[in-house]
C-alpha cells in the first residue's frame, strides 16, 4: 500500500487545517507503520464486540444484597452516621454510592469517545488515525452499556463530579494532540482500569463483574496505545515542554485522587457533606482504594518519560509512588485473559442453563476472581 509514487515528496502532500479549537490533521502517507500500534489496530479492529449480545441484561441487580456488595464497601460505613442508619437507610446510601460511582464511569465514557474522535482528527501519524478509529467505537460502546446499567438496573443517575469534568475540560480543550492523550489515555483511563479492576475482583455481583471485564478489555489496549504513541513523541520534548506536561500530571493527579470523596452524595441524600468527605478522606478502606487508583497511572508516566522529581515528590504526596515498577504488559495481559475466561464461563452457563437470572450468589465466579488476583 505504498503512496513513495505520488509526483512530489510525500511530506509535501501533508495538510492541516487549523480551526478555533486544534489543528486538523491530514496525512496522505499510507505506508506502513509502527508495527506495535498496528498490531494493537488489528486487536482494536478483531476484538469489537456488542454490548446487547455480550453481556446478559437478564441478570438482576440488588442493591440490598450485602453478601454481593458488602457494608464494608461502603464509603461512610464504620462512622457514627452510619451506625445510627437503619438497615433501609443504609441500603438507599449504597444504591447512591453505586450510581454515584457508575455514572462517573458513564460521563468518563463519554470524554473518551470525545478525545478519541479528535485524537483522529489531530494525532499527525496514519497508525495513530488508525488505532484510535477503532477505539472511538469502543468508547461509544462503552457509554452505551454503562447508560444501560444505569437506566434499566439502578434507575438513578448523577452529574458528572467537578473533579472530572475540570480533567476533561483540560484535556479536551488543549490544542495539541499529545495532551489529549496524556490527559485521556494516561491519567483518566488509568485510573478508570483500576477502578474497573477493583470491582471486577470483588464484587460478587455477576452483572457488574462482566461489564467491567469486557470494558477493561477494551482499555488495556486504549492505556497501551497512548503509551507507544506518547513514549516516542516525548523522547524529544524540550525540557521546558517536559516541565510544562509534568505539570499537567500533578495537576490532574490531585483532581482524580480527590475525586472519589462522592461529597454529591452525601449532599443528596441530606447528610452533613463536610463531616462525611472528612471521614471518607481519612477511612482506612478508601484510601487504599483511592491509591490502588494510581497502580497503572504512575509506572505508564515513568515509562512516557514524565517521571521527573517535581511528579516524583506528587506521587510520593499521595501515596503512590511505590507503583513506579509495576508491569503494565502483565496487567494488560490479565485483563484479556479474564475478560476470555469469563466469556467463557458465561456461555457454558447459559448452556447448561445454570445462570440464575435474578443474579444470585448461585452465579460462583470464584475461579475469575483468583485468576484475576493472579
């Protein structure tokens, strides 16, 4: 598929058409490209999948079934408020912590399906065109099947959290490709893998554990294309460009560290906001969850380069900085493996007729959980 025949040097063929907002990219040079970001087009192209199929939208989800979300997972459990709680008062707070939770996923969706369009539209190589063509139908899928889960199991939305909306307003209203990226593929996927991870894990609810199976399937690969592409890009940052997107990462970090305090919704439900963001900031659980958050974030910045000592002394602020090491090729490696295995599962169920459709603990998917802690 080579274009070295066109009458004049191919670089003069390039084009771009600034707007308001960013520089529209054409590139007319088909040749081949980096082979690793076209190996993960072609897994981007083979592995699409459709969420009505997939995932079985007959199981149920309840709320109130604490062996399949334990109290303990509950943000606020353990203080005096929530002692004082009746035991309906305590499962209307873990219906709203649960929507709370998902409908980030969903606005996070939402932001990526926007990135990945305008990575299209900006990033200047044909393979990254290329890889984020197939990731922009994922993020769609993925904001269809998070919409559902809301709509048709929970029946309660929330806002999009300040804390995400200012990351997504940054990353998508900066001009240069490589932010979008950073912004999107870095620090908000990043984030949303270990999250993602963590109720695929735990959660004994089956619903909930293969949707995030199958979306973490798709955003291992999503996490390792902005690796590659921003790992090559960033070996000839100038120091003072270097600086600058350092910058952006501490900046972002602290957003998503303070994210996940859900201050809407203690404020829906009536609490003492302050008093409960003061608890949950400090609970022992959450904020092992909350740095277990930046697991794929921080050894991803090292690897692209950004692993400076003003980050350097951020991660260590926050916790995290012990992550620096982790082997993003392993976790990526068990996301697909999992998602498979599950798949499989689901169907000899099916088969055999063994899937409960009220979504009961009958539904024993122990074997995922242990190759996931694996």
């Amino acid at each position: 598929m080579s274009t070295h025949r066109y009458t004049v040097p191919v670089d003069q063929t390039k084009w771009e058409l600034p707007d308001r907002r960013s520089t529209i990219s054409f590139n007319w040079e088909y040749d081949e490209g980096r082979d690793r970001l076209l190996s993960l087009y072609e897994k981007g192209k083979d592995r699409q999948w459709n969420a009505a199929d997939r995932i079985d939208w007959s199981l149920g989800v309840d709320v109130t079934d604490t062996d399949l979300s334990p109290d303990e997972y509950v943000p606020i459990f353990g203080s005096p408020l929530w002692d004082r709680l009746s035991r309906a008062d305590k499962d209307l707070v873990r219906l709203h912590a649960t929507s709370w939770t998902n409908s980030q996923f969903l606005h996070g969706e939402q932001g990526a399906l926007i990135c990945a369009a305008k990575i299209v539209e900006t990033v200047p190589d044909v393979d990254s065109k290329f890889y984020a063509a197939t990731q922009t139908m994922d993020e769609a899928r993925h904001v269809e099947t998070y919409a559902r889960f809301i709509n048709d199991k929970l029946g309660l939305a929330y806002p999009i959290n300040p804390h995400l909306r200012t990351l997504l307003d940054h990353t998508i209203s900066d001009s240069r490709w490589d932010f979008i990226y950073l912004g999107m593929q870095v620090m908000i996927e990043g984030v949303a893998l270990a999250a993602f991870s963590m109720i695929r894990d735990f959660t004994e609810d089956p619903l909930s554990k293969s949707i995030n199976a199958y979306v973490m399937q798709d955003e291992a690969r999503h996490v390792a294309f902005g690796r590659l592409a921003l790992k090559d890009a960033y070996a000839e940052l100038s120091d003072a460009e270097r600086a600058e997107r350092e910058e952006f990462v501490i900046e972002a970090s602290y957003l998503l560290r303070d994210r996940f305090l859900l201050r809407e919704v203690w404020e829906t439900l009536g609490f003492d906001a302050d008093e409960c963001v003061s608890y949950v900031d400090k609970q022992q659980m959450m904020g092992h969850f909350r740095r277990a958050l930046f697991s794929r974030v921080v050894p991803c910045v090292k690897d692209i380069g950004l692993l400076g000592p003003k980050v350097q002394k951020a991660f260590a602020d926050i916790g995290v900085l012990e992550f620096q090491d982790l082997d993003l090729d392993e976790f990526s490696d068990a996301d697909e493996r999992i998602a498979a295995e599950m798949e499989q599962m689901l169907a000899e169920r099916r088969q055999t007729g063994s899937i409960a459709d009220n979504g009961s603990r009958a539904f024993d998917l122990a074997t995922t959980v242990a190759a996931g802690d694996d």
